[in-house]
C-alpha cells in the first residue's frame, strides 16, 4: 500500500487543489477572454500561459499524491486477496463445514474514536481500518476468520479463533455509533455490532452493517448452538 498517498486521502486537504484549479481556470479565461490589446498583448500572454501552466502543473501534482476512492478499492482487495483460503486452511473447512447452514461474510470500515473519517463521492464514510470475518459452522462449533488491515501504516491485527459451542452463552446484535468532529460540526456515524459472548464472560465482537443476512446469522448462531448444546 501507499501509505503517504492514503493518509492525505483521508485527511482529504483540499486548499492546494482548489487553489490550483482556480488558477488554472483564471489562465483560460484570459487566454481566451476579451481582455487583450495592442498594448497589454504582451502581459496578457505571460500571465495567461504562466497561469495555465503553473496551475495545471500544481493541480496534477496535488491529485497524483493522494489516493482516489478507486485506489483504496484496489488496496482492499489486495490486502484480502488471500483471506478466505487461508481461513480455510487453517481450520480444515474444506470438508467439515455443515451442509445445511450458510457461512457469513461480514466486511466494511472500522468506526471508532480517533480514526479518520472520508466521505467519498458515493456518500459512504470510509475510516483508516477496514476488517473482515468469515462466519463458518462446523460440528463442534464456530470457526471464525477475522482480520483488521491499517490503510494508513503497516499493520494488521488478525482476530480469527474457534468457538466451541459449548462455550457459546449467545449471539445478539447492539445499535451503536461513533461521533466524529469535524470543523464546527459533528457527524454520527451508526452501524451495529454482532456480540457472540461466551461461559468464561469474554465476547467475539465485529461491527456489522444491518441488514437481513446478518440477522440470518444471529439467529444461526444461537439455533445451531442450542441443537448442540441441549
């Protein structure tokens, strides 16, 4: 990843570029403006092409040394280029997984204090943290995949554990939200957080967009682990 490129991608300065854009346009307009004279041709022309060249000059340099919504596509898919084979790799999912119930994907940026926070040309608020977790069942319980990837430096935190579902309490889902400020105004963003808390009182957390496939698994969760519990 590029980091330097991904950090004044979120950090989304905008004054060199409007600056230069501006100048750009300023150049134009008297190049091809109603402003020249015989005795202002000469003027007229070094300001005109000082203008356009300096501001388009300004402005490819600003845009080439950030990230675009496209390149942190790009980074993502690189990053998690791997994650699921590895995953089932580790746990030997190949033949052990149920054949009755579904794995779940779940994916997006991490919400939390002190993060960055882009607002890319889709609307979507996009943070420096983007994670994933593969939800597979097997016989004895669950095998979950989890890995969160920095955008911004070098790290990687990998979150991926097996659940016995003997040590299952239950699956539940929590409305939470993270408040971001920014300038004179704050901005909440809310999501929800799928809990799986166990006998030994810890919990397997991820945040998780709401949507039916994730009530789905909750509710996975908890039917197939009182079928083997009980």
């Amino acid at each position: 990843m590029d980091y330097k490129k991904n950090v004044k991608y979120f950090e989304n300065k905008k004054i060199m570029l409007y600056g230069s854009a501006v100048l750009l346009a300023v150049g134009v307009i008297l190049w091809f403006g109603p402003f020249w004279s015989r005795d202002n041709y000469f003027v007229m022309y070094i300001f005109s092409v000082l203008s356009i060249i300096v501001g388009g000059i300004i402005f490819a340099v600003t845009l080439g040394s950030r990230s675009t919504d496209k390149k942190i596509d790009e980074q993502i898919n690189e990053a998690f280029k791997h994650f699921e084979e590895e995953t089932l790799q580790k746990y030997d999912l190949y033949e052990r997984q149920l054949p009755y119930v579904e794995s779940a994907l779940i994916e997006g940026y991490k919400y939390y204090d002190g993060s960055f926070l882009h607002r890319d040309k889709d609307g979507k608020y996009r943070t420096d943290i983007y994670f994933k977790t593969h939800v597979y069942f097997t016989e004895e319980g669950l095998c979950l995949g989890s890995k969160e990837v920095s955008l911004i430096k070098d790290e990687q935190n990998d979150k991926s554990e097996q659940i016995p579902y003997v040590t299952i309490k239950s699956a539940y889902l929590s409305e939470d939200e993270t408040v971001y400020v920014k300038g004179n105004k704050t901005v909440p963003v809310k999501y929800q957080t799928l809990h799986i808390a166990k006998t030994d009182d810890s919990e397997f957390i991820s945040q998780v967009k709401s949507s039916q496939a994730v009530d789905t698994l909750v509710s996975d969760i908890n039917h197939i682990r009182e079928r083997k519990v009980l």
